[in-house]
C-alpha cells in the first residue's frame, strides 16, 4: 500500500490534478515511513486524506474520459485521413484517365479530320445516299409487314376460300368441261377447310378421289380457275384479272371458258382483264362480244416486238373482232379484206347462234356437212340453222331468219352474197371487182344478224 501510495504523485501530475502538491506531500510522507512507528503514524493519517484520494480518483477517471475521447477523434481522424488518401488515389487515377482520353481524343479527332480529307467525296457519295437508303427501309420495313400479312392470309386461306364456294366451284367446272365427257364430269366436290386436308371429288360413277391425284394438269388449272370464279362471284368483287388464263389448257377448254367468263349471269358482268400468250384465245373471246358490246367495253392493248428493234412496242386499238375489222377495212376501200372478215364473222355468228340454242335446251337436230373432224361446212350450218329457226315450233331467235336467210341468197336469183363470201376468201386473179355496195349490203347484214343474235329472247 505505501508502494502504490508513494507512486501517486505521477498519475495526479499527468492528470492536472489541482491537489498535486498534496498528493506530492502524502507520497512522501508514505516514503519516509520506515519504520513500525512511522508506517503506524502514516496509517493513522491516512483516513484524513480520503477526501484527497477520492479527488484524485475522479479527476484520474475524468482524465481518462477525456483520454478516451481523444483516442475516438483520433480513430476518426485516421479513418477520414485513409479516406483522404482512397480520394487522392482516386483523383489522381481520374486526372490520368482525363488526360489520357484527352489525348486519345485528340488523336481521334485528328484521325476524323484526316479520314474526312482522304474520303471526302466518299462522305458526299454516302450523304447523297441517304434518301434512298431512307426509302429503302421503308421498303424493307412494308415488306416485312406485308409478308407477315401474307402469311397470315396463307394460313387462313383454305378455310377462307372453302367458305360456301364447294357448289359454285363444282358448277364452274363442269361448266369449263361441258365437252368432256360425261364420265369425267363430277357430281360433287369438297375444298379443304384446314392446312393438309385435300380436295376431294366425286365422279358420276360415286368413284371419290383427291383431285390433285388423279385429274390431269389441265384439268387441275381448270379446277383452280373455277376455285377463283367462284371466289370471286361470291365476294362479289367488281373485277377481275386473268394473267395467262389459258396457258396449259386445250382449245375445247378454252371454248368453254370465254362462254363462262362472258356469261353474263355470273362473271361477264364484272370488268375483266385478260393477259395471254394465246393469240387466237384472244380473237376468239373478242369474237365472242357482239360487236355493240365490243365497240362500248372492249379495249385492247397489244405490246409487240418487232423484228428490227430490241425494245417493246405499245400499240392500241388494234382489235381482232372480225365485224370491227371489216368495217374499217371497207372504210379504207379494201374491198376484199373486208369481204374476208365478212365471212370470218358470219362463220363466229353461226357458232355462237348454235351454243345460244343449245344453252335453251331444245332438241336442234341440225344436219350439216363436214369439211373435217369438228369443222362444219359453213353454207350446210347456215342452212340448217335457218331451217330449224323457221320451224313452226321454235320461237327464239325469230329476228335472226330473216338476215340469215338474206346471207343464204333466198330471193336473190344467182346467190350472189353467197359467192360473194366464197370469193372472197381466196387470193386470185378476177377480171371483175367486188361490188362495195353489194359487200356493205352483205357487211350490214351480218352486223344486224350479230345485233339478232344477241337481242333478248322471249
């Protein structure tokens, strides 16, 4: 105990304890006692300075406080300062990265400006170009729209198209092949309502098939285009256009589909436009409109190649219809050409006379000659036509008898229309010269015969 005592004077100094001196004389009072009196004497005292002591301990526990706090700025301090030194690392290592972008940029720049002169009109080329490369997107983007659209369409399309269209499409085609056959004409047909399903047909015989199996290649385009009249018949659509419409398909085929498409109950009453590689389809459709009719809504454009030029020609108004054509060419003074087309258009009249009345299902037993295999003697096919026309029983076409029988040479002594349309037709040499009077007389004639045929029947 004297030991600690005698040590105090050291803490109360470090302290700043205002009783030092006091402590300072209590330790040495603690010092001096040696011995037993002295240590007693000294004990004796001690009570008397607890005052003093217990001063020194809250000044030591005051001093300690205060050391404490001390330490915590001092741990803070040391905290901020490392924080400090990540900070000036930090900036330091921005300062660097600025001045090395600053550099880069300015090498970069440098680069540009030389890659602008060493490509300058290459930069003008590629401004130039940005219009188009504007409208291209564009392009490329209605493109991928419409295709979506297409394919949306093409997914839909079998059930869109079999909608109510399986009796039209049926009678569409066996219209188109009315001169087949009676075996190869069907008696009902199916279009598939879902991707994979199949068109099914069924023969007169009750023989049920897939139609792309077992019908021929012309067949099957004859089944496609009534699939595309019935379609667009039942949409009601104001036109139509037929690109190519006869390629692959045979000239009986093709005889039945201008009569389709001209009918006027289902297609002929839309706008049509036709596109063909088929010069004789075409004159025979055009031959197939009356020539009223063909003057109000026919136009024809024809784009030719001639022999010395590689480039195409459009030419108009260069009409095949034979009465069309022999009214110019009379009115031109050529004579014989339009004798010839006088006679080609009687030859299409008497034809279509005969499918008019075979279309009123009367029983026309007609007698004629035969110049060959499906080719009718025109003089023997006139006269049996008027023949049955004159009948007692018959009743339409009342209006054709008496032209008909003006081209037929009835009351006229020496038939001279007849071998008008004879004579006329063959390159030879004649003494004498077409009488243009009797050749418009004749030209009339077969125009109002065009006119009677196409009138309305009772």
């Amino acid at each position: 105990m004297l030991s600690k005592i005698a040590k105090l004077p050291a803490p109360a100094a470090a302290v700043g304890f205002i009783g030092a001196p006091e402590v300072g004389s209590f330790s040495a009072e603690a010092s001096d006692a040696k011995d037993a009196a002295g240590i007693e004497t000294f004990l004796r005292a001690v009570p008397a300075k607890r005052e003093l002591l217990q001063a020194l301990k809250d000044a030591t526990g005051t001093h300690n406080g205060k050391v404490e706090q001390s330490k915590a700025a001092i741990k803070k301090l040391e905290d901020d300062n490392l924080a400090i030194s990540k900070d000036l690392e930090e900036i330091v290592a921005i300062s660097t990265l600025i001045a090395t972008n600053a550099t880069s940029e300015t090498e970069a720049t440098q680069a540009i400006a030389k890659f602008n002169r060493e490509n300058e009109e290459l930069i003008r080329e590629a401004e130039a170009e940005k219009p188009g490369v504007a409208r291209n997107l564009s392009y490329s983007i209605a493109y991928v729209s419409l295709r979506e659209k297409l394919l949306a369409y093409n997914a839909g399309l079998p059930l869109a198209l079999a909608a109510e269209l399986n009796e039209k499409t049926l009678k569409f085609y066996n219209e188109i092949n009315k001169n087949d056959h009676a075996s190869d004409r069907l008696k009902s047909l199916r279009l598939p309502t879902a991707v994979g399903e199949r068109i099914e047909i069924e023969f007169e015989n009750g023989d049920r098939c897939d139609a792309l199996q077992v019908l021929s290649e012309g067949h099957i385009r004859c089944l496609g285009l009534a699939i595309l009249l019935a379609k667009i018949t039942t949409d009601r659509l104001p036109f139509l256009i037929f690109d190519d419409v006869v390629n692959s398909i045979d000239d009986e085929h093709r005889g039945a589909i201008i009569d389709l498409i001209l009918n006027p109950e289902e297609v002929g009453k839309r706008q049509l436009i036709v596109t063909t590689h088929g010069e004789d389809f075409v004159k025979r459709l055009e031959n197939a409109v009356p020539m009223k009719k063909y003057e109000e809504t026919v136009t024809r454009i024809d784009f030719l190649v001639p022999f010395a030029a590689k480039k195409i020609i459009v030419k108009l108004d260069s009409p095949r219809h034979y009465l069309t054509v022999a009214v110019r060419s009379h009115e031109e003074g050529r004579t014989r050409d339009s004798l010839s087309y006088v006679r080609k258009a009687f030859e299409e009249e008497l034809n279509r006379l005969w499918k008019k009345i075979a279309n009123k299902k009367l029983s026309a037993q007609i007698s004629v000659g035969m110049m060959g295999p499906g080719n009718p003697d025109l003089m023997s096919l006139a006269t049996g036509l008027h023949q049955f026309l004159s009948r007692k029983d018959v009743t339409v076409f009342q209006k054709v008898v008496p032209h008909l029988g003006e081209m037929l040479g009835y009351g006229e002594k020496h038939k001279l229309e007849w071998n008008y349309l004879n004579k006329g037709t063959h390159e030879e040499d004649r003494v004498e010269e077409f009488d243009a009077a009797i050749v418009r007389r004749m030209l009339e004639t077969v125009i109002k015969l065009d006119e009677a045929i196409d009138a309305p029947q009772a």
